[in-house]
C-alpha cells in the first residue's frame, strides 16, 4: 500500500469559541476568501422524533429556512444565498453561504424567519411529497437502506433506524401541531450552536450575529411530549430496499469504551478496515472476487460509537461473502495489528481527515457531531494530532474489546 502524506499547512483545521454572546459561536478564520459559510445546529435531530413521526426533525428545520414571500426569495437570490437544510441522528443543521459582503443581509432574512415563522398547511404538504420522493429514492440504494436496517437492528424501536426524510405513512402522522411543538424545542439560545467560515473577521461576525440572531431566553427547557412515551414494541414504519438486482452483505459492532478515549483508535481502525487498496477487506474483492464495492463506516450516534463493514455483491454470493467477512474479523480479532499496519494507518487517516476537512461542509459536520455528542471543542483542534499518536496496544485492545465476530450484528440484503 502507498501512501502519500502532505501537511495541508495552509489549510485551517482550527475553530475558536468566540464570546461574550448568549449562543456557543465556533468560528474559523479562513484568509482572502470572499465568502462566509455558517452551520446553524439544532441538538437533537432525529433522537427527539417520536416512534411513529420520523421525519419530524427534518420537516420543521427546512420549514425554517423556507422564505413565505416573493420578495424575501428575490433578496436572497440578490445576496447570492445558498441555503441547504439536514438531520442526522443527533442534530438537525441549516446551512447558509454567502458573500461577505452581503452576509449582513442574509442573516436578517434568515434570523427574522426564525422568530416568525409560518408553517401554512400548503407549503407543509408540498415539503411532504418532496420528502417522501427523497425517501423512495433512498430505498433504491444498497448501503443507505442496509444502513438503516443495522441501525433498528441495534436500536430496536428507535428513530435512528428510518430515513430523516421518513417516508409516506410516517409523514401522513405528522401534524401543524407536531411541527409547533417541535419548533419551540428548538428554539432555544442555550442549546443552538453556530459554526462559522469566514473571511470575515470574528469581531463583525459576533457584531452581525449579536445584532440579529435575537431570541428570547428560555424559562425551562420545554419537554417534548412524546419523550416520555416508550418505543414501540413492533415497528410499524417498514424499511425495504426497492432497487435494482443485487446484495448487500453488512457487519456492524457497537464499539466499548467513552467515545472521548476511543474515537481516535477508532479512526485509525476503520480506515485499516476498508480505506480502499491494501486494506483489510481488499482480499475479498481483489482475490476472491466477492464484491465490486468493500467498504468501512464510523459513526457517532447517541455518544456510541458504530463501526460497520459491508460489500456489494452478486446475490448467489452473498451468504458465502458474509461468512468470509466475518472470517475476516475472525482474524483480525486472533492476531491484533502488528506496528507496521498501524503506522500506516495511522498516516493514512490523518491524510483522510486533512481531505475531507478541506471542504468546508465536512468540517463544520464533523464539528457539529462532535459538539453534539457532547465532545469538548479542543478534541476536534486537536484531532489531526492525536491520530499520530494512536498506539498498538490501544488499537489491539479495542479490537479484543468490541470486534468479537460472536458480537456482530449482522445483515444480508439479497434482491435476485
């Protein structure tokens, strides 16, 4: 395996918390850009869904970005607004880019929406066919459907395991009143985080944000009426993959240990796993041929770390496949790393983090998961370093503690 390893020295991988300001402002100074990128992030996403509603979180945070009159959308359109709403399982989040100098005019269009919003019947319903297209094409896809299937496997009856964009029957229970209630949950100054890009410098922005991001505090943190409700025994909402012939083979593990301690080794360990060629699932494409697509994914979902392994296959392959993955961790738990797989892993997820933070929207995600789950915001300064520093007998112990094939949850997706 090669790899080639450059510092991006040029590249801002830092955030600073700014102050004073009732709202936690993480901001990043990015030289002689012309544009500002602001991550506005909702904690909470998908987990304060109720069990029959999924869909919930990603409904009101993109009716909040939703302009109701033609003259706001033409002003937007003037200011070179691009405005891109999501949820994850921990978050919802309203992205905004913008030129610096018309940022000033995009933040009052968009602040003002959010202390006065409209959620007229038409435009909830035209938001959830659009939804429930985004849903249906997810189930045309492998991986996003076995992603979901694995998650309600090792999350029975939790929102976790269904689309962000819910889907048909799901949205169908979703009322204004949902939405309302909802949406005053998230409009809380203490809670909401802003993640900002800039060539602007942080004393404008604090200036900007202060002047229009006005909320009022607050008494209590309102309580969801539908958290205490327990999950549903049976869940009803059905997960399907509707696409084209062919099999998806996955295997997941629910990692031990404070994600605080073991996120980096983690890292480290999913890029050995499946990060392209020389990895340790390469043998069942490159000499067995099981698979046209092997891969590994990490996720952080309710402070838990989730590593899973999966390939693409042939369907009269995919019961054979599944067992040779699992031989796989089967090996990799009786023999650990040795120093030289590790050293190369390491360098190779250090390179992978310094790519994928080069786009701005992969790093304010991986800044707005962090913050979330409740990592301190000098974990994510100091995270290109500490993968360096991720030693074999971490790496080795967390693979006896959490890679035990007997622990696997596993899946086979096979459409003939």
């Amino acid at each position: 395996m090669f790899i080639f390893f450059r510092e991006l020295s040029s590249q801002p991988l830092t955030f600073e918390k700014l102050s004073p300001t009732r709202l936690n402002i993480f901001y990043q100074y990015e030289a002689e850009t012309p544009s500002t990128t602001m991550l506005i992030i909702f904690p909470g996403g998908q987990r304060l869904e109720p069990a029959l509603k999924p869909g919930l979180a990603y409904l009101t945070t993109r009716l909040l970005a939703e302009l109701p009159d033609e003259d706001k959308i033409a002003q937007m359109e003037e200011n070179g607004l691009n405005l891109r709403t999501g949820t994850s399982p921990d978050y919802s989040f309203i992205e905004l880019e913008v030129l610096n100098s018309s940022l000033e005019g995009a933040l009052k269009i968009i602040f003002q929406n959010f202390n006065q919003p409209l959620f007229p019947g038409l435009r909830i319903e035209a938001l959830k066919k659009i939804m429930a297209a985004e849903e249906r094409k997810e189930r045309t896809r492998l991986v996003s459907t076995g992603r979901l299937l694995l998650l309600r496997k090792i999350w029975p009856g939790s929102t976790y395991g269904h689309s962000a964009f819910g889907g048909e029957p799901a949205l169908k229970n979703i009322s204004k009143k949902d939405i309302s209630v909802f949406y005053s949950s998230l409009m809380n100054p203490e809670t909401i985080s802003l993640a900002v890009v800039s060539g602007l410098n942080k004393e404008k922005i604090l200036e900007l944000v202060e002047k229009y991001f006005v909320l009022p505090k607050k008494k209590s943190q309102l309580s969801l009426p539908w958290q205490a409700a327990p999950a549903a025994e049976q869940d009803t909402l059905e997960v399907k993959y509707e696409g084209p012939r062919g099999a998806l083979v996955l295997v997941g593990f629910v990692l031990k240990g404070e994600a605080l301690s073991i996120y980096p080794g983690a890292y480290v360990l999913e890029k050995i796993i499946g990060e392209g060629p020389g990895c340790v699932l390469w043998n069942l494409r490159q000499d067995k041929a099981y698979a046209y697509n092997v891969n590994s994914q990490l996720e952080i979902i309710g402070r838990k770390l989730v590593l899973f392994a999966y390939l693409e296959t042939d369907p009269e392959l995919s019961e054979t496949a599944l067992s040779d993955l699992l031989q796989v961790f089967q090996g990799l738990y009786d023999r650990g790393l040795t120093p030289e797989e590790i050293e190369k892993g390491r360098l190779l997820a250090r390179q992978a983090f310094f790519r994928e933070s080069f786009y701005r929207d992969s790093r304010l995600q991986q800044l707005a998961t962090f913050i979330t789950n409740n990592l301190p915001l000098e974990f994510f300064n100091s995270f290109s370093s500490s993968l360096l520093t991720v030693s074999q007998d971490s790496i080795n112990a967390l693979i006896k503690s959490s890679l035990q094939p007997e622990t696997a949850v596993s899946l086979v997706i096979n459409k003939n």
